[in-house]
C-alpha cells in the first residue's frame, strides 16, 4: 500500500465549499439540500419518525408564492423581499403555515445576496412556527448548518448537521461531505474520516445509466439522449476525494490513492492530477502508463513547466516514438518552458535525428554544439550533413569537433572527415586525415586492455585500406580527366 503524502492547502477545501453552499432555484423548492443518498435496503431500515401534518398556505398565499417564483429565478431578490412583506405585518391574516412558506424564501433570498445574519434569522423564524412543515425544518436546520460553516462556527454547524440527520430518512452524500470539512476544521480527524467515506460510499453506490447521442438520418447529432440500458458506477465529488487523501495523510493511515487519481483524471481531469498520476504509475514501474497520463495532460495543453516536456519527450523516447518526442521537446522550446539549454537542444537534435528528420535535427544539433564545452556535438552536426551529401558543411562540423577537443572517439573523428573528403574528392586532405587517425588511434586505444587492443587493430586497419583505396581512386579519377581531355569532352 502506497501512503499519501499530501500538503493541499486549506482554502481548496474552503473556497469550493462556500461556492456549492450557494442555493439553488429549483421550482418552488429554492433549496435543494438532499443530493445523491443511499436509498434504504428495505422499509424495515428507514427511519420512521413521527411526521408533522403538512398544512397548505392560504390561497392568498398560494397567489403570492406564484408571483415571486418568476422573480427569484430573474434573481429579482428586492422585488421577491417586497411581496413576501405583507405576509410579515403584525395581526395580518396569513396563517402559522404562510409565515413558514415566507420565512423558507426569505432565507433563502438572504442566503442567495450573501446577507448571511438575516438568512440565519429568517430560518430560525422558520423552525419557531408552530405549523412549518418537517420538509421546511429540515432545509431551514440543514442551511443553518451551512450559516454556521461560513461563519467559521464549526461546532455549531457540526450540531445543526447532527440534528438534520436524526430527522433525515436518506441523508444526502453533501451532508455527510459538509459534516467531514466541519469536523476537519476542529482536527477531529477520525469523524472527519467516517463522514467523507460514508459520503464517497453513497454517490459511488449509484448506478448512473449511460445515455448517448441521438442521430438524425445523416448522421447529425439532434440534440437529444436516450439511455442505452446500461449503467455506470457512480462518481464522488471532486472536493470529497480530496478531502479523503488529506484526512488519511493527516492521520497516517495507508490509503491507495492511485484508484483515487485514476477517477480524478477521467471526470476531474486537471494538470496536477495527470501529473501526480503519471509519478505513481512511475512509481510502481508501469512507464506505458506513466508516459500515457503525461501525455494526455500534454494533448490537453496542461503541462507547463520543463521537467514536464522533458520527462514526457524522454518516455516517448524510451517507448520509440522520436517524431512525437521531438515534437513535443520542440513546442517547449517554441513556448519558452523549455530553456534552450545544452542538454535540452540536444535532446531535440537526437529525437529528429532518430525520426530520420535531418533537416530538423541540423539547427538543433548547431545551437547544442556551439554551448557545449566539447566538440562532440559538432561530431553529429557532421555526420547529419555528410548524411545529407552536404560535404563542405560537413567537413568544417568535424574540423570545428577536432577542434573543441575532449572528444569521446577521436580516432572515429578523423576517419569520418578522411570520408568526407574522399566523397568531396579532396584526396591529400582525405588521405591525411586517415593517417592521422592511425596516429590517433596508437594512442587512444589501450593495449593492455584486450577490447581495445582489438578496436584499435581494426581501426587503423580500416584506416590503411582508406588510404590505399583513396590513392588508388585518386589516380583513377586524374586518368579519367586525362582521358576526357585527350577526348576534347
């Protein structure tokens, strides 16, 4: 089991949670505070309280609540606030059940323009009315329990949280996941823990049926969906998985997060859960998987920094794919996270001289060799242009390689430019160069080391049979001119 080791800041947390906390308009219900909740197994399993006799407000009521409906879902609060205000006089006729139905928007408009004090007020006026409804109570004591959260009182709004769910039948999976952030934030980790897996378990528990895109007889998508028959397992809040990583790094239990990011990616994809993804894959050997999480962050332009573009161009490498590796090292270099470094330039030469891009590699490999403290580079500057049949920029590649130094194979050197040469039909500087690689050879090899000794034969070896051949082409070619001239060709 891999332990998490996570630092994520607080106010993550925090911020989601004060936004998801905001109401919402649904119909004549503003404030929906049930969500996804685990259905009992059986009757038998519910609880059974005894239920308040729901009464109907008063026609006069009825009227009202049909007018401000238009008028909250326009966020009209100031004119919603003024119809309700004939319900709020003194020795009015509006009944106990009208004055709840005014108390419930109230709250709720209260809570909608941020006045947080007179939405608490308003709902506790409602849970005060002798004929308020168990549904009204419950959402009155269920944003309480939000009010209480927002006003930094953990304690209180844990309370109003313990309360609601005495009374609710399917206690929703928001409710379990408020309760786990309000017990975090007074460091009762273990309830905090027992909350946000009992909250995670009810919106995973979901079967969730899959629905597709329906077709018109071109092919065009209508707009409509059907279900398919088929169902997927449910998802938890992105804020709930986030707060369970946390919780069991803070109490140092072993959790294994990797069926956690996995999740993350696919509904919740974001850079930092790809790249968290992609050095656990790492971490357990699984490099297919690591460069695959990488490089889905990169195809949806997520990755911003070097050792991102590096650590992926690296993978795709390893996995022989040089023409997306030098891609994407490229577009690093472009947008400026890569730095045009020594190292970084010549990892771009490399991948599009393993593509078979010469003519890309050869701008990389020039700005790489002329950083570098070694004429190394200068060497495969060389062989891309003698590749490439460019014969005079090869042999000054090389001859700027000799010159640099601290060259890992210089007798390899020589003998390349003793070819280029011959290709140019420079036949003394050719037949220089391969005497100098024998030359160079005698003391680069070791002797007594029986590998080298070995390389060494066979280097200078080849390097006479050049000279012989390259003298013997010389006098072939001059005989020819000869030859053509006598000819008048």
């Amino acid at each position: 089991m891999k332990r998490l080791k996570l630092n994520y800041p607080l106010k993550i947390f925090l911020i989601a949670t004060v936004i998801s906390l905001l109401p919402v308009a649904l119909g004549v219900s503003p404030l929906d505070y049930k969500g996804a909740s685990l259905e009992a197994a059986d009757d038998d399993t519910k609880k059974k309280k005894k239920r308040r006799r729901t009464k109907l407000p008063s026609k006069k009521m009825q009227r009202i609540l049909q007018g401000i409906v238009p008028l909250i879902e326009n966020e009209q609060w100031d004119e919603a606030l003024l119809a309700l205000e004939p319900v709020a006089v003194v020795d009015s006729k509006f009944t106990s059940t009208d004055r709840s139905k005014m108390y419930y928007y109230r709250g709720y408009i209260y809570f909608s323009k941020e006045d947080y004090s007179l939405a608490e007020r308003a709902y506790k006026n409602l849970i005060a009315e002798e004929d308020s409804s168990d549904q009204e109570r419950q959402g009155a004591i269920y944003s309480l329990s939000q009010l209480r959260y927002i006003a930094e009182d953990y304690k209180g709004s844990i309370s109003y949280l313990l309360e609601w769910l005495d009374n609710e039948e399917e206690p929703s999976s928001d409710g379990y996941g408020l309760l786990a952030q309000a017990y975090y934030q007074v460091e009762n980790f273990q309830k905090s823990v027992e909350a946000i897996d009992t909250a995670i378990e009810i919106q995973e528990s979901r079967d969730i049926p899959i629905k597709v895109a329906v077709l018109d007889d071109e092919g065009n998508e209508t707009g409509e969906m059907i279900e398919t028959g088929e169902t997927r397992k449910g998802v938890a809040k992105e804020n709930h998985y986030l707060l369970k990583m946390a919780l069991y790094s803070e109490l140092k239990k072993d959790l294994e997060v990797l069926p956690i990011y996995e999740i993350l990616v696919q509904y919740y994809p974001k850079k930092r859960y790809w790249t968290n993804l992609s050095g656990l894959y790492g971490q357990r050997d699984r490099q297919m998987d690591q460069m695959g999480a990488l490089e889905a962050a990169y195809d949806d332009n997520l990755l911003d920094k070097q050792r991102e573009f590096t650590a992926l161009s690296q993978l795709l490498f390893m996995f022989e794919n040089p023409r997306k590796a030098a891609k994407v090292i490229e577009d690093g270099l472009n947008r400026g996270i890569v730095k045009k470094e020594e190292k970084t330039l010549k990892a771009a030469a490399q991948y599009w001289h393993a593509a078979k891009e010469l003519e890309r590699a050869k701008p990389y490999y020039l700005q790489a060799a002329t950083k570098s403290k070694e004429g190394e580079l200068f060497i495969f500057l060389g062989q891309v242009h003698f590749s490439l049949d460019e014969f005079d920029k090869a042999e000054k590649a090389i001859e700027d390689g000799l010159a640099k130094g601290k060259l890992k194979d210089e007798a390899a050197a020589y003998m390349l430019l003793g070819q280029i040469n011959f290709e140019n039909q420079k036949w003394e500087s050719a037949i220089e160069s391969f005497r100098k690689c024998i030359d160079v050879a005698e003391r680069q090899f070791d002797d007594k080391k029986e590998k080298q000794k070995e390389k060494k034969k066979r280097v200078q070896d080849q390097a006479r049979k050049w000279v012989t051949y390259t003298e013997g082409e010389e006098e072939r070619v001059e005989a020819l001119k000869l030859k053509r001239k006598a000819l008048g060709v």
